[in-house]
C-alpha cells in the first residue's frame, strides 16, 4: 500500500467514527451545560423514545442513533 492509500484509509475511518450516534446521556449532559451558561435555572430534560415526542418543538437532540429524543421543558 502506497502512503497515498493508507492516508485515504485512515482519514475515511477517522470521518466514520466522528459520525458514530452519541449515546443520550452524554448528549443531555452536554446539552444541560449549554442552558445553564445562558442563565435557565428550571427545567426538565428527558429522554424519550420518539413515539413519546409529540411535540417537535420541545426536542433538542437525538442520540442512540436517532431512536430517541431529548425534550426540553422550561418549569416556570
């Protein structure tokens, strides 16, 4: 195998595992970090299968490879 190719493989495996589903509790942690710097002090993420989300307004995410969402819900 020539540099060229080996380089070509790699950087297609590289792509392939950026792409990877994230699983959901790492993406509602990441998600919570990203209300809280702007300052929401109540509210409820949950996890959902996507029959449960109605709403599309309320999703913010979608992890384990699309088969469930996150829903956001501001508690006043």
């Amino acid at each position: 195998m020539t540099k060229w190719t080996l380089a070509l493989l790699l950087g297609l495996l590289s792509g392939a595992a950026l792409a990877a589903p994230k699983p959901c509790e790492e993406l509602k942690k990441e998600i919570e970090v990203k209300i809280q710097a702007s300052g929401v002090s109540t509210y409820t993420l949950e996890i959902v299968p996507n029959a449960e989300a109605k709403d599309p307004n309320m999703v913010v995410g979608s992890c384990e490879g699309g088969s469930k969402k996150i829903i956001y819900q501001k508690n006043a």
